[in-house]
C-alpha cells in the first residue's frame, strides 16, 4: 500500500512553482493542526464533554456551544506562535485577535468561522470550520479592524474542514479547489480530490424554506418554480436539502452540483443576511468561483464587496453556474 500525497507535500510543491517563501506554507499548517484537533473533539463527542451550550453569547448574539468555544481557542492557539501572522479575526470573537507579546509577527491575517453550523453538533450532524488568509497591509504590525476590512477577491487562500463520516480538508489558493481527506492513523490530510469543478446544471436547491414568507419576489418565483416541478415553468422535478451546516452544502455542490440560498429577506429588518461576509460568504465565494461556480447575493459578486465591518451579514446564492445565473436574472427583470 502507498501513501497518496499530503496536504503539505501538496502546498511545498505549489509554493515551490511559484517562488513562494515558505510563510504561506507554515501558515495553513498551522491552520491545518487546529482542524484535526478540532476533528478529533467533534470526534469524541459526549465521551469527552464537549457537548451542549457554553451559555455565552457571543458579538452576533447567539448562544455559543461549548465547540464553538475550543474550537475557537484551538484555532487561536494553534496559530498565533508561528510567525507568519499579524493578527485573527473570528466569528466569535468581537474583536481582532492581535499576536501575543513574545511571538513574531508576519505578514499574513487569518479569519475563520472556527465552527460552522454548530446547531448540528448536539445532534451528530456534519459540521466545519471556514478560513481565509489574507494579506496584512504593509507597514502595519498590530492590524485593526479595517485592515481586515478587505473585499474577496484578495484572498490569498480560502478552505474549510468538513467533519462528516470522513473528515475532510478543501481548499483554493485561485489556482482552482482540491480536496484532502484526512487518513487518521497517520494523522495526515491526503490529496484524494483534484481538481473539484462543481457542475453547470442541476436540480436540486438547498433553503430554509421556514422563512419563505420573508423572502423577496425574485427568490420566491425561483423557488416556486422549482417547486411546481414538471408541471411547472421549469418542466423538471427537483429536488431539495438543507443540512444547517453550510460546510455541507457547499461540499455537496462541490460534489455533484447544486444552488444554496440564504437571500435576503424581512425576518430582521436590521441584518443584510444571514451569513457573515468575511468567515463565510467570501471564502465559500472564492472556492465556489475557483471551481467553476457563481456567488452572488442577487444583485452583486460576493468577492466584489468592500467590507464596512468585520462581522457584517450578507444574502448568499451560490452554486450550479446556470441556476445562479437564473435566480440573478429574476433580479434585475
Ligand atoms: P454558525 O453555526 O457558524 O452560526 O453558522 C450557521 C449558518 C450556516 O452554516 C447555515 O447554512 C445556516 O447558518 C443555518 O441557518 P438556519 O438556522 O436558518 O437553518
Ligand atoms: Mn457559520
Ligand atoms: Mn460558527
């Protein structure tokens, strides 16, 4: 039996191609120990009491879970030392994380969402964790928020680790997405899907069809058209999922095609969306872009959006590019 190629024989060897110095490299294997770390906590479960609620809340204002919590200081623990960092920014934190007195400082930002879709965790469900790197400004050492206040498209490198039955690892640095599957007795993540590319057309939607009654027009006619299947104007059934960990449903789509929305609608006037633009939407953007997909929130490029604030909400459409296109055009007609 052979070893396939790891992660770090992987991102050594893009890093070789492109005259890279070793820092990125040293970054998203940092990066990477949190993730099994946090694969092993989500692994063992009740056995070592980390289920249920910290009965914290944190600056989104939901309660946190007691995971999101280690998940959050492994990522934080696991990064700060290295060096190639200037500073974190979570999701569940209020503030910037900046690099402790006693460790270098580098030249990279680091944003995550340390565990997404946490309500699934009590219940045995899929989970993950999102992350982005950036570049920090030059000159700056001790980074704020509005050094982290940078649109999609700079992304230096987008991923997410997905804990379902297998634990996986994908990721893009705009050279298109591959994906890792992490061998637990060697305790490595493998390369075991090159070159995802999500496909053009599908039919199968993913929604919290709960807020129907929310939703602006343009989103209410796509999903009804789907939903009157091949009576309808579409003249094709389809079919429909909703996981509550967006990890998962970007990894579907990643696998066999699909559209996800969590549009804008009217449930709270004071949010622009549901998710968060800088620990979700831009690096799920940035992946679904690099394997052939479309992000939008209806009405603009997700990656084009100049951030105003670190944990600002944004409506997400993404997926299938001919579906997205669809639902982008029942915006503007
Ligand atoms: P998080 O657990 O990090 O707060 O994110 C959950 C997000 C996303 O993953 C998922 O698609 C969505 O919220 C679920 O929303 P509903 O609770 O409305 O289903
Ligand atoms: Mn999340
Ligand atoms: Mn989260």
């Amino acid at each position: 039996m052979q070893l396939g190629e790891t992660i770090t024989q992987f991102i050594t060897q893009e890093q070789r191609r492109t005259g890279g110095t070793g820092d990125f490299t040293a970054v998203l294997n940092d990066t990477l120990t949190a993730c099994k770390a946090i694969a092993n906590a989500v692994n063992k479960g009740a056995l070592v009491g980390v289920l249920g609620s910290a009965e914290k809340e944190n600056v989104q204002g939901e309660t946190q879970k007691k995971l999101d919590v280690i998940s959050n200081m492994m990522m934080l623990k696991s990064n700060e030392w290295g060096g190639h960092l200037a500073g974190m920014a979570s999701e569940e934190m209020d503030d910037v994380y900046p690099i402790p007195d006693g460790y270098p400082v580098g030249k990279y930002l680091l944003v995550f969402d340390p565990l997404d879709g946490s309500s699934n965790i009590d219940v045995n469900i899929s989970v993950g964790t999102i992350f982005s790197i950036l570049r920090c400004p030059d000159g700056v050492t001790r980074p704020t928020a509005k050094d982290f206040l940078q649109p999609g498209t700079r992304q230096v490198c987008a991923g997410y680790a997905l804990y379902g039955p297998a634990t996986m690892l994908v990721m893009t640095t705009g050279q298109g997405v591959n994906g890792f599957t992490l061998d637990r007795n060697v305790g490595e993540f493998i390369l075991t899907h090159t070159n995802m590319r999500i496909p053009e057309s599908t039919r199968e939607f993913a929604i919290n069809a709960s807020n129907g009654r929310f939703w602006e027009p343009p989103v209410k006619r796509y999903i009804d058209e789907c939903l009157a299947g091949k009576d309808g104007p579409r003249k094709e059934n389809f079919n429909m999922r909703w996981v509550a960990s967006m990890v998962a449903e970007v990894h579907r789509i990643l696998t066999r095609g699909g559209i996800f929305l969590y549009p804008k609608d009217t449930k709270d006037p004071t949010k622009e969306g549901r998710l968060r633009l800088m620990y979700e939407a831009n690096p799920m953007s940035f992946i679904v872009e690099q394997a052939g997909g479309v992000s939008t929130t209806g009405r603009a490029r997700i990656l084009d959006i100049e951030p105003h604030d670190l944990h600002q909400r944004v409506p997400v459409i993404l997926g299938s590019r001919q579906e997205v296109e669809r639902v982008i055009s029942y915006h503007t007609s």
